[in-house]
C-alpha cells in the first residue's frame, strides 16, 4: 500500500504546473509543496526567518504562477470599465489600480490589479487559481458590450511573462544595482518601464508585504538569470529567496486579503473590506445586485482580531459570542512581528464594532479574543 500511494503521490506531482524556477529553487533547498496545482516552494529555511528577513532586509519571492491578461484596441477602456467594480476614467497611464470582478450576482470573481500600459492598453494581474475563469469572463463582458476583435484584443500571455516580488527596506538598492529605470520618483501603485540587466521590464512599485518593494515582470525565458543574478547582488544587503509561508504572514499582517479565504463568489466586495474599489457612479457587472445589498445591508462582515489568551486560530475556526456561533475564522497565524495569534474572521456584523471580546474554538478549548483595527501592520 505505501508504494502505491509513493507512485500516486509521484504521479501527481509529476502534473503539478511549474514556474521556470521550479529546479532552482530545488538547487536552494526549497521545500517544494503543491499550492492550488502549482510546484511551489512554501520556505527555504523556515517560515520565521524569511518573515523577519523580508521586515528587516530584504525577500525574493518567485510569482510566476499570477496570470498576466492583455487587451488592446481603441475599445480597451469600455471592456475593462464594465468588467471591473472601479472607475478607471482619467486613470493615467503608468498607474496601478486594485479591483475585483464580480458576478451578477455581485459575488467576488477575483481581486486583481490593473495596469494601463497606454492609452489603449491595459494588463490585468490575476490570482493563479482565477486567471482562467478571468479570462472567460474578460471574453463573456466582451461578447456582451459587442465588441469585435478590431475594436478590442485579449490575449492570455501569462506564459510569456515572468513575475518577482523584491520586499523590504532594502528592496530598492538591490534592484538599482541591475535597473536601468529611475526608482527613486517611482511613487506607490505606479509603475515604469525600463531594463533589468538587458531584458525588457515593467516595474511597479507595489507588492504583497506591506513593505517598500516591487514587482518585475519580463520575458519569462530569461527568468533564471534574472532571479541568480539578483541573489547575487542583493547578498551583502540581507537578500535571500522566500516561500509561500512567509509570503502568507507577511500579507495576513497588513490585511490583505487571500482568494478562497476572505474573498471567493460567495462574498461580495462591500462586505470583504473592498467596498472602497467600488464605483456606483459607473456601470460594470453586478452593480444591480450591489446596489440592493448596499440598500438592503448583508449578515456577515471581515475583521480583524488578535488572541487575547495564548493560542493560534485557523481557516473554519468557529467563533462565539455569548455561547451562539456568530462566524468563522477566514486566515489564521502566529504573528512573528507581535509575537501573538492574529487573523481575519467573517462574523455577524452586529458584532464588528472594534474591541469586541470574542471566543474562537481552537481545538476542543475556546480561547478569548478581540476585534482590533486593520491592518495589523503598517511600515513606519
């Protein structure tokens, strides 16, 4: 039975997708997991030491498994301006904007970022498990505004792109000593176009940690080179690569929300802490349905909390107050910067005040909590 289930398990990671990373970070002693069907690595060394260096220095994070979509053509603005919740009219190009997709029935598709690249171009940044529904949808509103592929292009290049994270305070003299852009007036959610070593980039002062940092996109055949040599360079500042541990507390730290966590098509956007991506004076898909819970107000909202006693809270804890389950815990962890358990939890919203006492089931034990103000951190 035990060598059946090794040739399963071979078997099963022999179809895992793959970044054009994967043998390096082998090479590094990653510690290779399957993440939503891809062969990613969750830590180098360990989830504590890659938290504290990405803090205090500086992480690499390998994030080619996002989905990269482009739509082109002189009707670019109207499909994206109908596919997502935020107004992008008079949006600059060389700008950043966060936004969700949502369904009709206003429930969250995906939380993405957008790039305009120029006036008639945009690139829509997508989660790794959402980027095919993406797409479908992105060619459904298409199909629905009536648009041809004259007046408007999309095109999947999520092969052809490459993805880094570099975070951290030392993040920006690292990536000087290889980029030929100007990063000291690049300002937060923008981004520039310029060259890493000799390879073409988009630069975008942005990220996933809370931390001063970037994401680098470029042509993912030269992926490699790129991630080695900036390991090199960036070793006398602290840099070392980080897996997808860290890269979890570092998010839940800032409140960041996690797809299949905090948000999925069974939450909306005004109850999952987005409702400011959310223009009601524009059109897209699922304003109608928007409109009427704004109206008519919804049951469950996302917070934040903190454990008051000692003890850590996981994905589909059950919470109580007053011995009636009011919710659930969405993101849960031991918080290496404030040395406590932290998480964000949907719960009855008739309880979201701030400090609020609660009682989180860990185990066979309730452990007391607290509602406390997000993001449990900010840089300073």
């Amino acid at each position: 039975m035990a060598v059946t289930n090794a040739k399963k398990y071979k078997e099963i990671k022999v179809q895992l997708k793959k970044t054009p990373l994967a043998q390096a970070h082998k090479k590094l002693g990653a510690q290779m997991v399957n993440f939503g069907g891809w062969y990613m690595p969750v830590f180098y060394s360990n989830l504590m030491e890659e938290h504290q260096t990405t803090r205090e220095k500086a992480g690499l994070f390998d994030i080619c498994h996002m989905g990269e979509i482009k739509i082109t053509g002189k009707k670019s603005q109207e499909l994206v301006q109908q596919l997502i919740t935020r107004n992008i009219d008079g949006m600059p190009v060389g700008k950043i904007y966060l936004s969700v997709i949502c369904s009709e029935k206003g429930g969250i598709i995906d939380d993405l970022t957008i790039y305009k690249i120029a006036e008639d171009e945009y690139m829509l940044v997508t989660n790794a498990g959402t980027k095919d529904k993406d797409l479908q949808q992105v060619l459904k509103v298409k199909k629905q505004l009536g648009l041809t592929d004259s007046e408007v292009k999309v095109v999947d290049i999520s092969n052809k792109i490459a993805k880094f994270d570099l975070q951290g305070p030392n993040s920006q003299s690292i990536l000087k000593k290889i980029c030929s852009a100007d990063l000291d007036s690049l300002k937060y959610y923008s981004f520039v176009k310029g060259n890493i070593l000799d390879v073409k980039a988009i630069i975008s002062r942005s990220g996933y940690t809370g931390e001063l940092g970037y994401e680098i996109y470029f042509n993912s055949k030269e992926a490699v080179r790129i991630w080695n040599k900036l390991l090199s360079v960036g070793k006398n500042l602290g840099l070392k690569p980080i897996g997808l541990g860290a890269r979890d507390t570092l998010r839940l730290e800032c409140g960041m929300n996690l797809y299949g966590h905090e948000i999925s098509e069974e939450f909306h956007p005004l109850q999952s802490r987005y409702g400011w991506v959310v223009s009601f004076d524009k059109e897209f898909v699922g304003k109608k349905a928007l409109e009427k819970i704004k109206t008519k107000g919804w049951e469950k909202q996302l917070v934040g909390f903190e454990i008051v006693d000692r003890g850590i809270a996981r994905n589909c804890y059950q919470i109580f107050k007053n011995s009636q389950r009011i919710g659930w815990v969405t993101s849960g962890t031991y918080s290496p910067t404030f040395k406590k358990g932290i998480g964000m939890a949907y719960i009855d919203k008739k309880y979201d005040k701030l400090g609020t006492k609660l009682k989180i089931k860990i185990r066979d034990n309730l452990f007391e909590a607290k509602i406390i103000k997000l993001p449990f951190y900010k840089r300073s």
